[in-house]
C-alpha cells in the first residue's frame, strides 16, 4: 500500500496560513477532522485533510459564520450553493462599503494636503473658493447629513472688528436673507492662509492672521473659511479645527 505523507499541526497551520490554535478550534465544533499519531496521540493530517481544511479557510475568510459549516462535511450541493450565494451578496456589500471608505480616506488625505501646504506657504494672494456663506439653520433635518456627507461645506466668517467671534456657516447654499457673505470680485482682495480654531474655546489665529494681512498692505475687513479638519498641531499638542481660509479687505 501507498505511504502517504501526513503532517503534523505545525506544518498544517504554516501550510493553510492560519493558528495551529484555529485547527484546534475547528476540530473541537466538528468543522475538521485529524488522525491521531499512535506514538504520542499528536494530530496529523494528510494532503487530503488539507485541502478540505483549506476550503474551511477559504469561507471562513469570506465571513461565513463558524455555525454553517460545522455540517460541511455533509452539506448537499443546493445548501453549498444557497450558502455561496449569500455569502457573494455579502462580499459585494462589504465591497461597496470598502469602496465608500476608500473614497472617503482619499479626500480627507487631500484635506490634510491642503492644511499641510497651507501651513508651509505661509500667506499668499489668493481668490476664495466659496462663492457664499451662509448662516446654519441648526433646526434643518438635513444639516448632519450634509455635513457628514460634505464636511468642507462647513465655514466660518470672522470679522476683523470682532476677531474673536466665530460665526459658524454653510458654502455654497442659495442667496438668501441669512448670507454671512458673497464673493464681490470687483472689491474683495484676498490673501489665502490656514486658519486655526479651538473647537473647545473657539480661541483662534485670527487676530495674528488680521495683523499679518495688515502688514502685506491690506486693511482686513473679515476672514472667510471653510473646514479642512481636525488634528493636534503636534505630537501631543494643543488640539485645533484647521481651515482653508482668506483674509478679506480693501
């Protein structure tokens, strides 16, 4: 009779690329089995062992629970199938999501670019992105929703005769009665710069950012903002909210 090679759990853990720990596991809800070495009563597995524990890895590393498949050995063609198939529906799903975060992760990593190159150049000449801002309905169903979904159309207006209130705002919504500011080309000058808030206190850099802008030239009437983010200005630094921002005057 053929000799076949059997292996021992070490070897079939390293092979299966899971915890010798797991196989244990596995055997004890009845999803594997091993023969037992006479000499010392230590598992071993053959080729064949393997490659139905690997098809155990296989849907365990899809998500298919511990419960459904401690049958495997004895699951028909239809239950395979009907287990296949929601477990596809799941991975697309999962998928979908991955895709979401990922989209997500890229635009708060432009985000932080932008804070990033806002705080190396220092102040520069720059024309507003936000065309308006408007005041926040805070009693507006929708707010958190776009909010969470458009984080940047959160704002601020800072006026330069009152730089320590913060006037929380909207971009970009329709003109209408409650408009902290418009984009007026013909008479805005702007200097673009990073603005920084504490979110606890609403202490800021505005007031420097007034002088700053004075000192370019400007009489500074008001700074316009819109969020980037929120992050510790060093490794256990003072916390801030930072904007993309332009200080506005004539």
């Amino acid at each position: 009779m053929e000799t076949h090679r059997l292996y021992d759990i070490k070897e079939a853990a390293h092979h299966l690329g899971v915890a010798p720990s797991t196989l244990r596991y596995w055997e004890q809800k009845g999803l594997v089995r091993s023969g037992r070495n006479p000499a010392n009563d230590y598992r071993r597995y053959a080729l064949h062992d393997l490659i139905t524990i690997s098809e155990i890895a296989f849907y365990r590393r899809l998500g298919v629970p511990v419960k459904e498949l401690r049958n495997y050995r004895t699951i028909s063609l239809d239950e395979l199938d009907a287990t296949l198939d929601r477990t596809q529906k799941e991975v697309e799903q999962r998928l979908a999501e991955l895709k979401d975060m990922q989209v997500f992760l890229e635009r708060q990593r432009a985000l932080n670019a932008q804070a990033v190159a806002l705080q190396r150049a220092g102040m520069q000449p720059g024309t507003p992105v936000p065309q308006r801002l408007s005041a926040i309905d805070y009693d507006d169903p929708g707010l958190w929703l776009l909010l969470i979904d458009q984080p940047w159309r959160y704002g601020v207006v800072i006026e330069a005769d009152e730089p320590n209130l913060v006037l929380e705002s909207l971009t970009d919504l329709p003109p209408s009665e409650e408009t902290r500011w418009e984009h007026a080309p013909e008479s805005d000058r702007g200097l673009e710069c990073l603005l920084r808030i504490d979110p606890d206190t609403d202490a800021s850099n505005a007031p420097e950012l007034f002088a700053h802008a004075a000192q370019h030239g400007m009489q500074p009437e008001r700074i316009v903002a819109s969020y980037l983010l929120t992050a510790a200005e060093s490794e256990g630094g003072l916390r801030w909210d930072y904007y993309r921002a332009w200080v506005l005057g004539a």
